[in-house]
C-alpha cells in the first residue's frame, strides 16, 4: 500500500507529464518516480473509465496499459446481476476492476492472474478497498480452475490480440481459446460468463457456442462498450435471448419480422442506439414500435408520434431536402451548428460534414439518408 509522502506526490503531480517528472526525478530524493510515475499516467486513463478507484489516491497500477485495457466502472458494474450472492471466479483478472466489482455483490471471488506484477498490485488494491472476500491466485488459470471446488459463476476476457499485437474479433483467435476450453470451464461450474469483442459477430459466435442462454450488449455514452456471452452447461441453444439498452428480443423473432416501408417522413425520426444496431433488431423495431423505416438498408426510423421506452433518439422532423448544391448551400446558410450524420450514402460522416460546411454540435441534426430512390437531408432537433 502506498504511504502518505507517495499519495502526496501523486495528488500534487495529478494529470502531469510524466516524461517530465521522470526527467526531473532526482529533484525527489528517496522516492521512487519510475513507480509513481506510472501511476500518475494510469490515473489519467481512470479518471473518467473508473471514477471511484481515481479519487483513492492510495491505489496502485502496475502499468498504464493494464489501466487502458480495463473494464469500466460502468461495464463492471452491468456485469454484477450475473453474481449476487454466488462464488465467483474471474480467470483473467488484470487489473481486477471486475473482481472488484463482482465482489460487492458476490460471496465470495477468486482473482486469477499469471502475471506477478498485476496480482501484487490487485491484492494491495483490494486491501485498500476493503475487499475482504476475494482471495488472488498466481498462475495459470485452467491448472487452478481445476483445484476449485463449489464454484457458481466462472467469468473470463479472452486477450483480444493476436501475432505482433494487431487486434483479433473472433472468439477463436482469442487467448484462451474458448471453444477449445468450454468443456473444462464446465466441468467447474455451470455458468460461464465471457466478454468477447464489440466487433464480434453475434450470430457466428453463437453457432459456434450453442451453450449461449443470453448476449448481453452493453452501451456507455451511445457506445457499445462489451459484448457478454452467458453461457450455461448442457444448452443447445439456437435462439438466444439478446438484451440491450432495456430492449431485449430472439434471433428468431427478427428473422421473422417484416419493417414497414414509409411513404412520407412524418413529424419524428428515430436513431437506435448503437447497442440496438449492434444486436441487428433492423425489422422488429419497426413492428414493435409502430415506425416505419425510411429505406430498406436505412436503419432510420420516422412516425407521426413519438414512440414511448424508444432505445435511441428521438428528433422532431424540421425540413428536409434533396442532396444538390443548392440545398446544401440552404442549409449551411440556415444552420450554422448541427450534429452530422450520413446513413446508407455513397459518402460518409466527415465527407457530409466537408460538404455543409457548418460547426459540429448544438441541438439540431442534419441527417443525411437514402428515403426510397432518393437521397436526402432531414433537417431536425432533440426531443427533451
């Protein structure tokens, strides 16, 4: 645990160019700066992602990658209806914001890391939060899964890079390699929940994992964030249940909903959240919501009223207008700050952007889309 001189240093120096403070490092006699120094450069990258560990100055990082790399507060804290009240083993531990977090709700948490430098940093951390009923194991993580016994709940995020580090989507260039390891993870417990990519193709990755009961798709800021697999043992599941942002439905129900096409704008448009986007409820939010779409590969809704619980925004219809030159120019002229979108266009956000030449921001959208055979611009503003 860090002493008071340590969280001093840190505090004053918060924010700071550690590149500096390394520089600098023989102005503080008796300190280690290498060390604080990498915490003071993790603490920026925690601030926002996990806010109650940023204002304990007492924690420490063992690296800023490891900070980078982390669940949020937000997404940790979604992963906690999964535990109460059950005894949890997180097999990839890293920073241990999940074990963390599982553990406020859990009974009990294992933490599990091979790396040394992570545990010894975990284990001081979760002192310094009164974590009291996790218990750090080193090594690897299947050889100690084995040795467990009256486990509910095995958690795990497969390394989502592959050879010379370049980013990997699919669940089996993944380390570990879930397909390859489901049966002992089952043989340990009967629920396994696992984090794959956002980028992950949902419906490969549920054929190839029958065992799947829900995916869960979680947002942050109308960002998807995580992808959770729960995954339980003697499934054969083909249809699992998808949920995201209060909206959760089956594959099956999508495949046989059939959207309304419009033949007008009406006076509402409604943008699905990315986490609906993400899940490919394209059809059924139209048949559950009663809206149309505006284009068969245009995932832009319209409806002459708004649509209650809606997983997205909802914007009043201003104007719209055909794409040419003239329009544009009547639009920069008209708006001179809106929310950019383009949709289902032959060019994209930051070429419409270049095109209206209007400040980025304010209240009002000008949504660029396909609406039948033509091309327009709805012009548009938040509904509060």
């Amino acid at each position: 645990m860090l002493s008071k001189e340590q969280t001093d240093f840190i505090l004053a120096h918060d924010g700071a160019d550690t590149s500096q403070l390394l520089l600098s490092k023989n102005k503080w006699q008796g300190l280690d700066i290498e060390r604080l120094a990498v915490i003071v450069e993790a603490r920026k990258k925690i601030k926002r992602k996990i806010p109650s560990w940023y204002l304990n100055p007492s924690l420490e990082y063992a690296d800023s990658l490891s900070a980078e790399q982390c669940s949020s507060e937000t997404t940790a804290k979604y992963k906690q209806r999964f535990a109460e009240r059950k005894r949890v083993v997180d097999m990839t531990g890293g920073l241990g914001v999940d074990s963390y977090f599982l553990s406020r709700v859990a009974e009990s948490v294992v933490y599990i890391e091979r790396k040394e430098p992570l545990c010894d940093v975990a284990e001081s951390n979760f002192s310094a939060l009164g974590a009291d009923n996790i218990t750090v194991m080193r090594g690897d993580s299947l050889s100690l899964l084995s040795s467990l016994k009256n486990v509910d709940l095995i958690y795990l995020d497969p390394a989502r890079r592959g050879k010379n580090s370049s980013r990997v989507y699919s669940i089996e260039e993944c380390e570990p390699n879930l397909i390859a390891i489901k049966d002992a993870l089952f043989a340990a417990a009967d629920t396994v929940l696992v984090k794959i990519s956002p980028m992950a193709d949902i419906s490969r990755t549920v054929s190839l994992l029958p065992e799947t009961e829900q995916v869960h798709i979680v947002c942050s800021d109308n960002e998807c964030k995580e992808v959770l697999l729960l995954m339980r043992a003697g499934q054969k599941n083909t249809d699992p249940l998808i949920v995201t942002d209060g909206f959760s439905f089956r594959m099956s129900e999508e495949r046989s909903s059939s959207a309304e096409i419009a033949s007008e704008i009406g006076e509402y448009l409604f943008l699905p959240s990315k986490g609906l986007l993400k899940a490919g409820a394209f059809k059924l939010i139209s048949s559950r919501f009663g809206i149309s779409k505006l284009e068969v590969s245009t995932h832009l809704y319209t409806g002459g009223a708004p649509a209650g619980n809606f997983p997205g925004r909802t914007l009043q219809v201003l104007e719209y207008v055909t794409i040419s030159k003239s329009n544009v120019k009547y639009l920069s002229s008209k708006y001179a700050k809106a929310n950019i979108i383009a949709l289902n266009l032959p060019f994209d956000t930051n070429q419409l952007r270049a095109k209206l030449g209007v400040a980025d921001g304010g209240d009002i959208y000008l949504i660029g889309c396909k609406f039948g055979s033509e091309k327009v611009i709805i012009a548009a503003k938040k509904v509060s």
